[in-house]
C-alpha cells in the first residue's frame, strides 16, 4: 500500500507543479478558443491540461517501475507498456484538437487506434463473467472488438461530462479511488497477482486527477481539454478492462475457497464495477446520442442538453451542480464497492436507498425556496434567509434602486455631481472603501 501511495503522491505532484506552466504554454500558443453558444464560463480559458496530466502519468509509471513490490508488475506484465503506449497517442490527437479543432470523426479514429495499439500489446479481454453461465472464454477478434468498444464508449463519456470546472477531473477520481479499493483488495487479499496493472492504473489515475482539480476548481484558470479528458477516460478504461478480461473468476471461486469468496465477492462482481464507475457518464453519452439522433442532428455535434446542463437550468449553482455530480458518482460506485465486500448485507441496502432519497431531494432544493428560523439566519446564505421590514429611509432607498432613480410623477428630479470612476466610496470593480450611492 505505501509504495501506491508514494505513486500516487509523486503523479500529483507532477502534475500540479507543471499545470502553471502548461497554462502559460497554452497562452502563448493560442490554446484558448473564443466562448461558444454552450459554454458555461465567462470569458477565454487557455487548455491543454492535458499536457500536465500526461507527464504526470509517465511520472507514476516511472516511479512504479523502481519500487520494489511494483517493478514486479512491469516484469510479469506488458499492460503498463501497453497503456503508455495508447495514452501517448490519444494524447497527441487531444493536444492537436485542443489547438486546431479535429474533426469528431478523426478522433473517433484515433481512439481505435489507441485501443488498437493496447490490444497489440497485450491489454485486451480475454473472457467474461456472466451470471449464470460462468467464465466465457472469447476468441481473438471478439475480445478485441469488444476492447475497442469499451476504449472509445469510456473516453467519449468522459468527454461528455466534461463540460464544468472540475466536473470530469473529481467523477473520474471518485471512480478511480472506489476501482482501487476493489482492484488492491482482489490483490492483496486473494494474491491474484493480474490485478496488480488495474491497481496500479487506479492510483495512478487518481494522482492525475488530484493534482489537477486544484487549477481546475471553479473557477478554473486552465481546461483539460480533450488531450485530458480523452487521457484519463483512456486510463480508467485500461484499468476496467484488465480486471476484467485479465483476472479469471474461476481463481476466485475455485478449491477450498469457493464458499468464502462467493459470499463476498459476486461473480457478476468484475463485470459488474467497471460499469458503475462509468454509470453517470455512460448515461450522459447515451442520452446524447439519442436526443441528437433524434432531433436529426449528428451524435458528435455538441449542445446544452447534458446533465449538467440540466441541473444549471433547474436552478443550482455551479458549485452546487457539480457536487451534486460528485455524490451521484460516489454513490454508485462506492455502492457496488460495498455490495461486493458482502452482497448479503441488508443494511448496505438501505444504505444506497437512504442516500439516493437524499440525492433525490438535493435535485429538487430549487424547486422550492426555503426559509431557515430567524435565530439561525446569521448562519445561513442570504437566499434562505427571510425578508426583514427595512426602515422608511432604507425603504424609500429601495424604492429608488428599483426605479433605477426615476422621480416619481410630479417631483423634481435631484440634482446628483458626477463621480470619476476609480475613487474610494463608489460601486464597482476599483471600489475599496466603503459603498456610497452618490457623491455629495
């Protein structure tokens, strides 16, 4: 566990000590395209984040490589090779259409190159778990289809979801740390040593993610851009599929274990977690898919409909819209975690049923405006707190701010002097003493 700890620590670090200069690179070359119809920000954001978090992806795997207990991975396994391999060249596409705009449809192209490139390599699914059935082995080419699917279906939710500060960046963390607690557990706790690469992918991932967000917080002073997006949509899909097409089952359920394991750890289990922790993005993907499709538009032509959207128009913040993001995902991946470590548990159940009624009530809360008691305004945001009877000069004060300053039919308007912009005591951006209506 310390040498993943040290991983991730040393990927976070990278990447959060290179994304201030990433972003002065991104200034000076351009990388900061004019705000569109369905952008949510104010003004131009530089991007190729990307740039950082790839470093700090080769950081990890370089640091991984020395330790001790992890250069194992890289001697019995090609997959960290093969990951390199295929996130270099998603990442070059990203960086070149974070300043030159492709085509959707050369980086659809490009996405199966990289998944390509991984299969080649090594990383692909070489059976499945299905409930009921057992192991199914598959052949070369169905396990490389299926691979390529997974690849691109991955990146381009993640993509999708990409549309806030901090929105991809913290799903996609939540998600990792949730794959790593799974991932280090059938490791550690059952010696499968071929989940050792999706352990070591997951803490890699979430060093990425961490040692990003605090640039990318709104609000953000640098994008990830798709060379970010499409790079840890890549890294969470790489992991997915090694715990997936790489660990048997069978080692799970086999000998004298089978009656431990199985109370514990489902089989439907491996194929079962690397789709929640895609769920929000997956169905964001879907959902565009078909509202475009649908209104005959392309899949790959871009709107305002995705959920985040949504939750911007229904009233909450950009804050707020994102934390709610943020607990979606954690619940359902953390919640799949949990129904692994015991499927019998009935209070794990009521559990992911309490939190999904306090999910449903936080969609709501603009739904309605309520009022905190008055003892308890002082501690509560302006928005929540009840309307006080202002004084008749702070009425009549009001009164004028609502009228923009229009004298009232058959007074004489008032004479005010005209105040130079920049001087303490006026409203505005240079205003730092205290606020005045007018100069007198």
């Amino acid at each position: 566990m310390r040498e993943y700890l040290l991983t991730l620590c040393v990927t976070a670090a990278v990447t959060y000590l290179l994304t201030g200069p990433v972003r002065k690179f991104a200034i000076a070359a351009g990388a900061m395209p004019e705000i569109r119809a369905r952008d949510v920000h104010r003004e131009p954001t530089p991007r190729l984040g990307g740039i950082a978090m790839f470093f700090g992806l080769c950081a990890g795997l370089l640091v991984a490589s020395h330790l001790t207990n992890l250069n194992q991975v890289f001697e019995k396994s090609n997959e960290p090779r093969a990951l390199l391999s295929g996130a270099a060249v998603i990442w070059l596409i990203g960086v070149l259409d974070d300043k030159f705009e492709i085509d959707a449809l050369i980086k659809l192209g490009a996405q199966m190159i990289a998944a390509g490139v991984m299969v080649m390599q090594g990383l692909t699914i070489l059976w499945l778990p299905i409930p009921t059935v057992g192991t199914v082995a598959l052949t070369q080419w169905q396990g490389t289809l299926l691979t390529v699917a997974l690849v691109v279906i991955t990146i381009n939710a993640v993509n999708f979801v990409d549309g806030l500060d901090g929105l991809a960046a913290g799903m996609v963390c939540i998600a990792a740390a949730a794959f790593f607690m799974y991932a280090y557990r059938i490791w550690y706790s059952y010696g499968i040593e071929a989940a050792a690469p999706a352990t070591l992918f997951a803490a890699i991932l979430m060093g990425m993610c961490v040692g990003f967000l605090p640039h990318n917080m709104h609000p953000a002073r640098i994008f990830m851009g798709d060379s970010g997006s499409m790079l840890i949509g890549l890294v969470l899909a790489a992991g997915a599929i090694s715990i997936t097409g790489q660990v048997d089952p069978d080692n799970l359920f086999g000998g004298s274990e089978r009656s431990t394991v199985h109370g514990m750890v489902p089989i439907y289990i491996p194929l079962l977690m690397p789709l929640t922790i895609i769920a929000i993005p997956a169905a964001d993907l879907i959902l565009a898919i078909v509202r475009r499709t649908w209104r005959g538009q392309s899949p790959f032509a871009a709107d305002r409909g995705h959920l985040h959207h949504r939750l911007l128009e229904v009233g909450h913040s950009h804050s707020r819209a994102v934390l709610i993001m943020y607990f979606w995902s954690a619940l359902i991946a953390f919640g799949a975690l949990a129904y692994s470590v015991n499927s019998a548990s009935m209070w794990i159940v009521l559990g992911v049923v309490f939190l999904s009624a306090i999910g449903l009530l936080l969609l709501l809360l603009p739904r309605f405006t309520p009022r905190a008691p008055r003892w308890a305004e002082s501690f509560v945001p302006p928005r929540y707190r009840r309307r006080k009877v202002l004084p008749e000069a702070e009425q009549a004060l009001a009164t004028e701010d609502a009228t923009d300053g229009v004298p009232a039919e058959g007074q004489e308007p008032e004479h005010r002097t005209p105040v130079a912009v920049g001087i303490s005591g006026v409203n505005g951006a240079t205003a730092v003493g205290p606020r005045s209506r007018t100069a007198r």
